[in-house]
C-alpha cells in the first residue's frame, strides 16, 4: 500500500513540475517576444526618424520602452537598453533611412500592431496563471 502512496506521490510531483516547467516556458517566450518587437518597432522608428519627424520617433520610443517595462525590466535598465540600441542603428552604415512617409507610417504602424498583440499575449497569460 505505501509503494502505491509513493508513486502516485511521484506521478503528482512530476506533473506539476512539468506543468511548472511548460508555463515558465511560455512566459519566456511571450517575454523574449515583447522585447524582439519593441526592438524592430524602434529600429524602424529611428530609419523613419527623417520622414515622420522627432516627436513621431520619441513617441515609438516611450512605447517601447513602456512594453520593455511589463516584462519586468527596470526603467534604468530599460533606458540603458534602448540607448544601446539608439547608438547601434546610429552607428548602423547599412540601415536605410527611409524617406517616404506613407511607407514610415505603414510599416510603423503595422509594426506597433504586433507589438501590442504580443503584450496583450503577455497580460492575458499573466492573468490567467493568477488564481
């Protein structure tokens, strides 16, 4: 009777630990996505900087910063973050600087878009883990 206690015991473990495992895995993943999006909806920002302006630039930016944010990261070390990435396209010879604005507008935009379903992703994953 007690070798039965023991496995069922173990089966018990080893399911939550894997359901554990799998869900840490997916809050990664939704993670490393919000920060692979808002990094390409700065870059293109900052190529699209000419064309639609500073403002337009800053704003993509605050945005970005603010989903960096909801993955955990400090303000500090989103800041340092995102002027890395600043000085890497600043520093960038092969990234074009697009001067067409409606192509800025729908590639920004679009880009946005899929920024912010990944956050939505995250929020509702986070939400639905809670008890």
């Amino acid at each position: 009777m007690k070798a039965w206690r023991i496995i069922l015991a173990l089966s018990t473990l080893a399911f939550l630990t894997h359901t554990a495992a799998a869900a840490d895995k997916k809050l990664v993943q939704l993670v490393d996505d919000i920060k692979e999006k808002a990094s390409t909806t700065f870059m293109m920002a900052y190529a699209c900087k000419d064309a639609l302006g500073v403002t337009y630039y800053d704003a993509v930016r605050a945005y970005g910063e603010r989903a960096f944010q909801k993955t955990g990261a400090s303000p500090k070390n989103t800041k340092f973050t995102f002027d890395v990435l600043e000085n890497r396209f600043r520093d960038d010879k092969e990234l074009l600087r697009e001067k067409d604005v409606m192509k800025c507008v729908w590639t920004t935009t679009e880009a946005n878009k899929l920024l912010h379903e990944s956050e939505t992703a995250l929020i509702d994953y986070t939400l639905s883990a809670k008890p």
